[in-house]
C-alpha cells in the first residue's frame, strides 16, 4: 500500500480538529499509511492558549461547552471519537492533575477557569490523538514554524522550516493568530524614558511580559473595552499583586497592593462588553431559530446577494423578540400565557407581531433593539460626571439581568439568540454572500455590537470592574468617541473625551486593547506573504473589498491567483476569517460545531482522494453565490430547518 504523506501548519484548536478527524477515520477504515507531518513551534494542540499564561486570564466560554471532539450532532463530519469536553476533562483528576489548584465548590460546567487549564487540555487532546492513531498512522511533530510552501511538478508540496524541508501530498493551513509585520514597539525601561513621549504598544500578547515594564507612577491609557481590556486589567491589577475581595452586599472590593498604574479606558461607543449570563441553557442547549431560518437565507442566496440590514437583521431582530417575550410571560405572567404567545407570534407578519407586543406587553418593558445597541440616554451625556453616575447603574443592572440568566432573563435571552444563531448569520455572510456594502457593514459595526451584546466577558469581570473603579484604580468615564493623540508640538498623548473637551488624561503607556485581524499581505511570516506572491493563494474580496483573509472554496481548498481551487491543499480558520464569518471560536459539543463541520469536510475530501474513490464533493464555481444543498446541510444543527 503506498504511503501518504500529510501536512499540517499550525496545531493549535483548528490543526488539531483535522488531526482528531484523521484518527477518527483512520481508527474506522485505513485509506492507506499515512505519514502526517504537524508543523507548530508551540507545544502542539495549545495554539494561542499558553499553559504557562498567569490564571487571572479567563476563557470566555463555560467548561461544558468546549470540546476538541466531534459527536452525533456533527453533519458529514464520519466516525466518532469519543473524549472529553474542557469540563469532563477538568473533573478527571487522572487527566487535568488538578491536585490542590482544585476550588473548594468543584469543577462545574458553568464555570470560567483559566486559559492556562484550557491550554493544558488542548495539548492533554493533542496526546490522546496520538495514543489513539493507529500503528498506519505515524504522526511527526515538527517543533517548527513553516516558513516556505512551494508547489512541486506532481502536485505535492515542500515545506521549509528555517534548517529542514520536508515533501507532502496533502496539506492543511490552520495557522490561527498570526502577527502583523509592522508590531515591532521599543518599550522604555521607565517613567524617565517614557517621559520622551507616549509609548504606544499594538500587541499586548503576551500580556505579562508585554506590560511588566510599566511602573505604578505611570499613566496607561486602553484603547478598547473589549476582552483583551479585561486580560490587561488583570496583568495591571491582581498581576501586581492586588485582589478582589467579596462584599457583605455581593460585590467585590479591590485591595489594591500600590504596584498599579494609573488606568484609563475609552473606546468608539463608551461602553465595555455586556456580562456573559448565568448559564441555564447546559452543554448543547440552543436558541432554536424560528424566523432566521437556513434554509430561508439559502433560498434568498440563491437568487442574488443580500443585505444585511434588509434581508438578514429583520429575522435575527424577530427571534431576539421571541425569545425576550417568551421569557417575559413566563417570569411575568404564567408559562401558558408565554405559549400563547409565541404560538401567535411565530404565525404572524410583522406588523401583526407588533400588534401583539402591544396587547401582552406594557411599553416600558417592550424589547427595544434601540436602547440595546445605544443605550445611553440623552440626560446621561449633560456633564461627565453624570455620565459616570450613569455608566456605574448600567453596569450594575448588567450585572442583575446576567444573574437571572440566558434562558429565564429577557433580556440576556434575546442577546444570547445572537450567539445561538451565529451559524444562520453565517449562512448569509460567509462565501460573499452579502453585496460589498452590506458586508463592509457588518464587519465595521455589526460585529462590534455583536461582541457587545453577545460575547462578552464572565459577570464576575464587570463586577471586578466596578471594583476597579470604585477603588479609583482606573477611569472610563471619558464616554463616546474618545480618542487618544498628541496635539500640536506636544509628544504625550492625551485621551480626551469627544463630549466634554476639558475631561482628558495624558497617558505615559496607551495600549491598544485588540487582537489584530490584518491582512495575510501583511504578515510577519514570511509563509502566507511567500504563498500570495507565488500565487498560490490570493486574498479574499468581495468585489472590491478585501474582507480579510485568503479565499477558499466551500471545501475549503484554497484559491489561487488564477481562481482554481488547489484540490490537495485546505486552509480552515483564522487564515479564511472574511470569506468566513467569526473563525475564532473553540468548537461546542452537542451543536453541530461549525469548527467541527469544517474540519469534517476538508479531511472527507482528503481521505476520499487518498483512497481514489468518487467520493468527493463536487467543486464549486467559485464565483457562485450560491450554498449547494450539501453546503447547507452543514447547517441542519439549526433544527430540522433544512428539509
Ligand atoms: C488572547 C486570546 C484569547 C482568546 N480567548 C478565547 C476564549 O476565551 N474563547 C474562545 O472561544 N476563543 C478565544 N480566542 C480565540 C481563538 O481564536 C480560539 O480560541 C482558538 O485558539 C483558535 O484556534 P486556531 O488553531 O485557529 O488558532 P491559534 O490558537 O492561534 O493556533 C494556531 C497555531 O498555529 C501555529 N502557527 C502559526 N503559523 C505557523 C507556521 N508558519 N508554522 C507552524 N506553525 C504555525 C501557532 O504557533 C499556533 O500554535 C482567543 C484568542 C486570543 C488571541
């Protein structure tokens, strides 16, 4: 039988999502002896989530709802390999080692822990493979970034690390987080140095090391409210030894150790990201969709490219509605008031649901996607300091509706519909599925609210937050439309608030609190530059918008600079973030995980071409808007809404 040899660039949770389908398939039926050659300098499985990062640096997702492994609820993904999800994994004493880092209350599926633990379980999933793969399959961990991929005469591919090169048939790139070549800051040494001007630090990863220059007689300004804010809050905070201390009312106080610098926070809207909701909804519960159907965008996508505000938003916004009211009636009213409802609401057009709203609901409490996505009232913006006093009750009443949870509060509910419904909004964004403008759009002002209303940091972060401020530790009272610059001959940089012109803070440190998502013409590998200039990839537009990424087909091959599928070569994840909408998630059990999917589908086709059977999905025209049925069946965890 002949030998096969595989490539995989980069092993972190994509690689080793097309490893795990491999074993998985390989474990069921040989297609041949398959050498695979996993490239990654890193620890392999890990990828960004370094085991020896500090445990204030949380995963944003509860335990039970990580996994490395496909199950029953994956479409086209084969065989099953059963392990653990982050959660099972942590409750294994035999697997995590967790000893005495174990909490007094246990390990629950609820819970956040540390993306340390979650590094560990990645790299813990990456042996488990390797003890699983069969005696065909020899798996070679290369401790080495790729830096070179050059096509050869029969189609195979060499693949140069700095001192090596080594010959494969197939070949996968699951490169993930990769920086941008401009991120090169000289950091000074102390306030003295920084006192030349303001430091400005693009890329704050890794955190500890990135930021341990700043003393406490520094001002740090943080450019962004987002997750990357809360990492840097902690690194600046229980980093330096200070703690958050439970209050009698349950809050939490800041016992400051006087090694933190002086912070301040602006960003676009004023706002930081909502608090995750207590989870009600356990492992694999999700929102059903009732208006943002797959099969509906599908049909739609058929005839033309869509809109994202006209053909899309209307449905997302009809089952926010659903699931706020039907949460309201419940709590407010009976649960068979709540059924009654919905029972109208699902069969009515829209002017009729408003009609409804009308009837059940007083106007006080009516959803109001408004007031959701620019919540700041008028009153709030007369003086900064009343914007302050606003801001702290807002944060306060985020924090309410988190606690009464995803399924019993309305409110958190209908934000969680968004999440819950990623992979319908997926459906119509991903493969251009939206016209230019639309998708420019989404991109520059969906998605942030997106990430503000439905993936936001634990509860517990907007509590240590308010803590924060009340400590006087760190200002975010600048509010919308802040902006940090230097003016005129001046070399510090200043935030200063877009409302109130005399509210501002010159800064020692401005850290610009995000994860870069540049173009891969703009790497600092010379790898993804190398496969641009040689043409065997090209970036990703949408007519004339360069959304991001390289383009693939719907299996995920990649595009050359001719618009030819490459049949032997895949790319899944961040390398295809702009084709694909929202790569950067972990996969979920028990939801027919779009990562798993993917992986599925891509390995399918690979192992069908290595055993030469006919079994391979049939190429797309690529300029095709349109999802095939199969295409769409990737979409059928949305419950039975494909037929
Ligand atoms: C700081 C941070 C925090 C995050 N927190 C969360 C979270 O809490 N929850 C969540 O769901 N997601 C989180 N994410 C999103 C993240 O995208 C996913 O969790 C996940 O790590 C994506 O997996 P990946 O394999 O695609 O990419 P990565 O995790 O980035 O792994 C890619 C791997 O490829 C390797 N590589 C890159 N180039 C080469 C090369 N040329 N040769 C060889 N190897 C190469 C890298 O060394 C790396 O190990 C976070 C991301 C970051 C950056």
């Amino acid at each position: 039988m002949k030998t096969v040899r595989v490539g995989i660039i980069g092993v972190g949770p994509r690689g080793l999502t097309i490893l795990e389908r491999i074993v998985a398939n390989e474990r069921v039926k040989k297609s041949a002896d398959l050498h695979i050659y996993l490239f990654d300098p890193s620890p392999p499985g890990v990828g960004c989530h370094d085991p020896e990062q500090d445990d204030y640096l949380l995963v944003n997702t509860v335990a039970g709802q990580i996994t490395q492994f496909s199950d029953s609820s994956v479409v086209g993904a084969g065989p099953i390999l059963e392990g653990p999800s982050f959660h099972e994994w942590l409750e294994d004493d035999n697997c995590s080692r967790l000893g005495a880092r174990r909490s007094d209350h246990g390990i629950s599926p609820d819970g956040y822990y540390s993306r340390a633990l979650f590094g560990r379980y990645l790299h813990w999933v990456y042996h488990y493979l390797v003890a699983l793969a069969p005696a065909h399959v020899k798996i070679n961990l290369i401790r080495d970034s790729v830096v070179a991929a050059e096509s050869l005469a029969d189609g195979s591919w060499a693949l140069s690390t700095k001192f090596d090169s080594f010959c494969v048939n197939y070949l996968f790139l699951t490169s993930g987080h990769t920086k941008p070549a401009e991120r090169e800051a000289k950091q000074p040494r102390s306030k003295a140095e920084s006192e030349s001007g303001t430091t400005v630090i693009s890329d704050p990863y890794p955190i500890r090391e990135t930021l341990s220059f700043i003393t406490p007689d520094m001002t740090v300004g943080i450019e962004g409210m987002g997750l990357t804010t809360f990492d840097i809050l902690g690194a600046l905070t229980v980093g330096r030894g200070g703690r958050f201390v439970n209050t009698p009312s349950g809050g939490k106080q800041y016992i400051a150790s006087g090694r933190e610098p002086r912070l301040a926070a602006f960003s676009r809207s004023g706002l930081p990201l909502t608090a995750r909701a207590a989870n009600q909804k356990g492992v694999s519960v999700q929102y059903r969709a009732r208006f943002l159907l797959a099969d509906k965008i599908r049909m739609l996508r058929a005839t033309r490219k869509l809109d994202f505000l006209t053909d899309v938003f209307p449905l997302l916004l009809a089952d926010m509605q659903f699931a706020y009211y039907e949460a309201y009636l419940r709590g407010r009213r009976d649960p068979v008031t709540s059924m009654l409802f919905c029972n109208q609401f699902l069969c009515a057009d829209v002017a009729e649901r408003e009609a409804l709203i009308k009837q059940y609901i007083p106007a006080q409490d009516q959803f109001s996607w408004g007031s959701l996505i620019a919540p700041i009232p008028s009153s709030a913006l007369t003086t900064a300091l009343d914007f302050q006093t606003w801001l702290i009750g807002h944060l306060r009443e985020d924090l309410v509706e988190a606690k009464k949870g995803n399924v019993d509060g309305p409110l958190k509910a209908a934000c969680d519909v968004v999440r819950d419904l990623r992979d319908c909004l997926r459906s119509a964004i991903d493969f251009g599925g939206l016209t230019e403008e639309s998708h420019r759009w989404v991109l520059s002002e969906f998605a942030p609210i997106m990430n503000r209303i439905a993936v936001g940091p634990p509860a517990s972060r907007i509590a240590e937050l308010l803590a924060l401020v009340d400590a006087g530790v760190i200002d975010i009272g600048f509010g919308p439309g802040a902006a940090c610059q230097a003016s005129g001959a001046q070399k510090t940089m200043r935030i200063t608030s877009a409302r109130w012109p005399e509210r501002g803070i010159d800064v020692d440190v401005l850290v610009q609190a995000r994860i870069s998502m540049h173009s891969p013409a703009n790497d600092a590998s010379p790898l993804l530059r190398g496969m641009l200039k040689a043409g065997y990839v090209r970036l990703f537009h949408n007519e004339a918008f360069h959304a991001g990424g390289i383009e693939v087909d719907r299996n995920f091959n990649w595009v050359s600079s001719a618009g030819q599928a490459i049949e032997n070569a895949w790319a899944l994840g961040i390398p295809t973030e702009g084709v694909k909408f929202y790569t950067f998630v972990v996969p979920r059990s028990g939801v027919n995980s779009t990562a798993l999917v993917d992986a599925g589908r891509a390995v399918t086709k690979m192992l069908s071409m290595v055993a030469g059977t006919a079994s391979v999905p049939p190429t797309e025209v690529l300029d095709s808007a349109v999802p095939t049925t199969e295409y769409a069946s990737a979409f059928a965890s949305l419950y039975g809404a494909l037929s």
